[in-house]
C-alpha cells in the first residue's frame, strides 16, 4: 500500500480505520483493541477492510501515533511561532500542551493506554526530540537574561512530565480544570526558572 499512490477512497478508509482505533484503544485499553472491536466501531463489515489497509495491529497503531503526534505538533506549531521572550514562550509551551489535553481527551486517553501497554517505543532519540523544544527556550531565556543559571536538562526533563502528568490524572479524573491546572505550572515554573534582583 505505501508502494503507490493511495487514492481518495483508500485514504479516506484508512483515515476512518485510525480513527476508529483511537476510539477503541481509549475505551478498552490497548490490549483489548482487537481488528474486531475496531471494525466494530467503525462499521465495517469485516476486518479483512483493516487487514487490507494495515498488515497488523503494530502497524496500525504506529500509524495512530504518528496521527496524534502529528496532529499534537501543528497544534503547538500553530501558537507557538512568534513568541516575543523566553517567558512569553515557556507560558504558552506549558498551556498549550494542556490546551491539546483538554481539547482531545479521547486522543489523550488512547496515546496513555498505548504506553501502558507497552506499545509505544521510547528510547533516547525520542526523549531528546520531547525535550529539545523545551530545552532551547531555557537557553533563550538564561542567554537573554531572563532566567537564571540551571541545569537546563533537569528543568526541561521537569518542565516535560509536567504537562505529561495531567494525562495520567484526566484517566481518572475526566473533569479536571486543566486551565487551572496550566495556570499553576505557569507560576511554578516561572518561579522556579526567573533572576533573582
């Protein structure tokens, strides 16, 4: 299939096939997504319309990863282009990755169940590529002044599982403020990262 050019209606099963996945991964857990619950969600007639789009379970979830993340990374893209300090930058970092959690809370559920069932490969590469955006904003602001002097591995690392952590609490906690919730980390970090006068 990713030999040749897909057309309009095959991109268009297989767009609905992910979604469905995403559905069910975040209502059964990762484990219990089966080709015949995702049909099911879908409404296909059979699951040989997923098998001839995705060769496997591994397959499709891959490509439910590479959906959210992508969809997760214009999002940040969107509101972070312009950013007029350092401070300005890391604020809206830390609120828009809530803003995302709190927008699509089906995507959220269905990326932590794919981590908790061992399904989403984690190594250094991709830590670093988590971190990088985080960590060239506290360089930007100690090298502007506007920070002061810290382990920029440590705080990036800190500043990441923060906005990490409110997916974990929304699992079991689905009305949870996450707007409050930015606007706390906001002041932690802001705290945490300013010079002292």
């Amino acid at each position: 299939m990713q030999a040749k050019a897909r057309s309009f209606t095959e991109s268009a099963r297989r767009a609905q096939i992910v979604a469905a996945a995403i559905e069910t991964i975040a209502s059964l857990g990762y484990a219990r997504a089966s080709f015949a619950q995702i049909a099911k969600e879908a409404k296909l007639s059979s699951t040989g319309l997923i098998s001839y789009h995705f060769a496997n379970k591994e397959e499709l979830v891959r490509t439910v990863l590479e959906d959210v993340f992508g969809e997760i990374g214009a999002f940040m893209a969107e509101r972070m282009s312009e950013p007029s300090s350092a401070s300005a930058a890391l604020r809206t970092y830390i609120e828009t990755n809530l803003e995302f959690a709190a927008a699509q809370p089906t995507r959220m559920r269905a990326l932590l169940n794919i981590f908790l069932g061992g399904a989403l490969d984690f190594d250094a590469s991709t830590e670093q590529a988590a971190l990088e955006p985080v960590e060239r904003i506290l360089r930007w602001g100690q090298e502007s002044g506007e920070f002061r002097e810290f382990d920029v591995r440590v705080m990036a690392t800190t500043v990441r599982r923060s906005v990490e952590g409110p997916v974990f609490l929304l699992a079991g906690e689905p009305t949870m403020d996450l707007t409050s919730y930015a606007e706390e980390l906001v002041t932690l970090f802001a705290l945490a990262t300013r010079r002292s006068t």
